[in-house]
C-alpha cells in the first residue's frame, strides 16, 4: 500500500504537503476533504478524530494528523532526496525551527481574519478583529523577513518542505488582503519563485481539479470511501 494524503479544500494547509510528496519521489495517493462539510462528518472521524486536514496514512495503516509530523515523515523518508535529514544534524534542526514558526506564529496569524470570514459579526465586533487580524499577520510577515535575511530559501540552497509549507499558507493574505506582501522584499521573493515550482503548480491544479501534471510518483485519487476500506483492510 502506498501513502495516502487527505487534504483539505478550499486553501487548506494540506498544500504544503501535497508539494512535499511530489519531491519526495514516494508512491502516494490523495484524497480529497472539503470544509467544512466532509471533515466535520462522522466519517472522517475515522481518518483524523480532531476533524482536520492534512492526515497521512501510511502503508502500515498508521494514521498522522498535524502538518509537521507529516511533513517530518516525508522528509525522514526522503533523505536520500535532501528533502528530509537525520535527527542531531543542524539542518534538521533548521527545519525543525522554521516549520514550528510557521506552524505556530505564522499559521495563527490568520486565525482571526479567518473568524471573520467564516462567522456572522456585529460590525462592530467585525471592525476589532480584523484590525486585530491584520495587525498579527503584519508583525508575521515582519518575522519571516528577518527569519529569511541573507537567503533565498528557508533552509539551504534550494527549496525544500519548510518553504512548501510556508507557500500553502502564505497565500491567505492574498484572500483577506491582509499585508502589501511587497513591503517584505524576501517574503515576497520566496513566495513568487515557488510559483514557479513545477510541484506548486501541480498541487494548484490539484486544488482547483484542474488537469495536474506529476513530478512525482502520483498514482491518483480516491474518494473517503475506498480510504475507509484501505483502512479496514490494513487493521
Ligand atoms: N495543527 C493542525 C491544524 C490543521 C487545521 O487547522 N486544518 C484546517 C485546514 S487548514 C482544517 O482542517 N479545518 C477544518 C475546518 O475548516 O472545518 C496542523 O498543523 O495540521
């Protein structure tokens, strides 16, 4: 059995992930979760007991949920590919260090913009929050400049899983129109030129159900009921 990653749409943070499995040369399938219908539901309860997106099933039948365990499984998988290193080493750490960055600070930025976008508001509760909102993503955004000063990636000379995770989120300042992202020269470099990643393009294509050219070892999609039934079997 192959790897299965359950990723969420619209946006989701799950992008990173799809990015991280096309480098990763690994056989792996997708499955598709849209929200917030499928992954409240019962059924994928199942798949991710919190009702969140990215999971990862493994061709044990383990399931990972939370986006830097799965992202810290593909790479350790993938160190032959330099996606990916050996506990103790400073990459590693580097990695370790940038992921829970944009996990934590960079990630929660967005949580109350997000609030605003997905809850009817008093005007007035509105007008607070999304200054609030905005203030955190900017002071984000002031962080990552300085995280990224002097280079071009997030690690190393090339890029890897921490700026393919930081691509997936990055774009939600575009949807709420939060920062002038041209005001964070580095940031904003970062984030153009993983637009010319061909795995970044493909992940879009993917998200948009848009004809999708692998890189990697993509072998298709399937639905939450034939995962469920590559679960039961692998129990
Ligand atoms: N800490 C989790 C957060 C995951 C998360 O919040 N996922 C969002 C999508 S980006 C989700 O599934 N939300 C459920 C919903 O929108 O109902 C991780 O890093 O994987």
């Amino acid at each position: 059995m192959s790897l299965t990653l359950f990723y969420g749409v619209p946006e989701g943070c799950s992008f990173g992930s799809i990015v991280a499995l096309e480098w990763s040369g690994l056989p792996y399938r997708l499955c598709r979760v849209q929200m917030p219908e499928v992954v409240s539901g019962q059924d994928y309860r199942h798949i991710n007991v919190v009702g969140e997106t990215p999971s990862l099933l493994l061709p044990d039948g383990r399931l990972i949920s939370e986006s830097m365990a799965i992202l810290n499984c593909i790479g350790a998988r993938s160190i032959d590919k330099g996606l990916g290193f050996a506990q103790g080493t400073a990459e590693f750490d580097r990695l370790n260090q940038m992921l829970a960055y944009l996990n934590t600070s960079f990630f929660n930025a967005f949580s109350a913009l997000w609030h605003t976008a997905e809850h009817e508001l008093e005007p007035t509760e509105k007008q607070v929050l999304v200054a609030y909102g905005k203030a955190k993503v900017e002071k984000a955004h002031h962080m990552l400049e300085r995280l990224l000063a002097g280079r071009k990636w997030l690690l190393g000379d090339g890029p890897g899983i921490a700026d393919a995770y930081f691509t997936g989120i990055a774009r939600w300042n575009e949807f709420h129109k939060a920062v002038d992202i041209g005001l964070f020269p580095a940031v904003n470099e970062l984030y153009q030129r993983m637009q010319q990643e061909p795995a970044v393009r493909f992940a879009h294509a993917i998200e948009h159900q848009e004809k999708a050219e692998s890189i990697g070892r993509f072998l298709g999609e399937i639905d939450l009921d034939e995962a469920l039934g590559l679960l039961r079997r692998a129990a």
